[in-house]
C-alpha cells in the first residue's frame, strides 16, 4: 500500500472517537516508516559483511567494485524514508555509541582511519571508529589500537617509557546543529594515552597543516540523513557516507 494512503489511516478507533494530538506522528513512525524500513535495513546489513574493510580498499575509481553501487542504492533508499524526518537533532535515537560499519569517503580511505596514524606511521592499524554521544553534546570518536600499534605509537609520540601502553586515540569534540541542519563538530582535544593536544586548523591562518589534524576535519561536518534505532547514516559535504550502526549498552 502506498505511504500516502498508509497516513492517512493513521488512527482508527471507536465511532465518534476523535483522534489524540500526537496519534498520526506516533503511528507514522511505528508503524508506516518501520514498514517501510524493514526491507531496506535487511539489505543494508546483508552487504555490509560483504564489504572488505569497512569500503577503505585501495580500487580503481573508473571501475570500482560492485559492492560501491550496491551500498549507494542502498543507503539512497534508506534516506528517502528517514524516520527522524530530519529532525535528527531531537530524535531520542541520537544517543549512545555508534560503531564505523562503511565509507565511501576518499579522504578516510587515504588516511586509513579518522587519526591518519594508520597512513603516516609504520605498522599502526587502527581498523575501527566509534562515535560515542555523551551530555551536554559531547560527543567522542574512539580508534581502539592493537598491541603492537599501541607500541608503535608510544614510540612515535614518545611517552614515557614506564607509561602503559595506550588503548586508543580519542577525539573529544563538542556538536551542534550547523547550517542546513549539518551536523557540526568542535575538536577540542586529541589524546594517545597521557600525550594530548588541542587539534588546530591551521590552513585557516595560511600555514601548513599537522595530517593527523587535517584528518579528523572529515567528520568536522556532515548531515545526518538517517536516523533509527539501529543505523545512523551521515552525508560529508563532498557527498561521502558515513553509515553507522548502534553499539549495544554495555
């Protein structure tokens, strides 16, 4: 059945029984959009296993795998039925942590992950991302590091000696709703166990950038374009994805 028709039975009741003020939004969403949304999300999540490093292999951009166009179509039909409606930003679902599933950013690919370490320093991997909200919009990205690319590392920031070795490299930024409803972050600090320092933007003042500063600017803004319970899809500027997918509450 047609999505128009769908909402326009959104509340039946008794005879004479008019319907509550937040019957059509409440009903739409549980039910219309998770109609809608179920197909699509089982397409999503049967590709995404199918794709090698989170999309991050090197590959020839004028015949580029099938799995490229499967995800764009894919991610494509999910915005078009976005159940926050855009509303992202006071959408209960814009919560708890989020775990890197896909990218088709060049940029991320090229640096081999938000921190650009994996592209810049010898035998450092750091195959994952996680995008944690916390209060008063905090909001901290998160690359966990094996053994040995804590030590490689260590070594290369040059932290103590008798320090343990570091088990991530965190951003801590702070977010806001941006223009066109983006979704805008403030670095405020990057830290690799006890060494830390405030990310700078240093092209805005003529002068060379650090890589591992320019690097994390990928997320600096995007637009949520999806949004549910389960998936969070941002879009970069330069029409990139990002999708995301719920990490369960510890």
């Amino acid at each position: 059945m047609h999505a128009a028709v769908l909402l326009s039975m959104s509340f039946v009741g008794p005879p004479g029984m008019q319907a509550p003020l937040n019957a059509r939004s409440t009903w739409c969403r549980s039910s219309v959009v998770a109609d809608l949304t179920s197909p699509l999300l089982a397409v999503l999540f049967a590709l995404l296993p199918t794709i090698p490093e989170r999309g991050m292999v090197d590959y020839d951009e004028r015949r580029p795998p099938t799995w490229v166009a499967a995800m764009e179509a894919a991610v494509a039909e999910l915005e078009a039925h976005d159940p926050s409606g855009g509303d992202w930003m006071v959408d209960d679902a814009f919560s708890g942590r989020w775990r890197l599933a896909y990218t088709s950013s060049p940029m991320f690919r090229r640096n081999r992950g938000l921190s650009a370490f994996g592209a810049y320093v010898d035998g450092v991997w750091t195959p994952e991302l996680y995008l944690e909200l916390g209060p008063r919009s905090r909001l901290e990205l998160e690359e966990p590091l094996d053994r040995e690319s804590a030590a490689l590392l260590a070594r290369h920031l040059r932290l103590p000696a008798e320090e343990p070795l570091p088990d991530a490299v965190r951003v801590a930024s702070l977010w806001a709703v941006g223009s066109g409803d983006s979704l805008k972050l403030t670095f405020e600090q990057v830290s690799v166990g006890s060494k830390a320092w405030a990310p700078a933007n240093a092209a805005e003042r003529g002068e060379v950038d650090f890589e591992q500063d320019k690097a994390i600017r990928v997320l600096g803004a995007t637009r949520p374009t999806y949004l549910d319970g389960s998936v969070l899809v941002l879009r970069a500027l330069t029409d990139a994805v990002f999708v995301m997918t719920r990490e369960a509450a510890s």
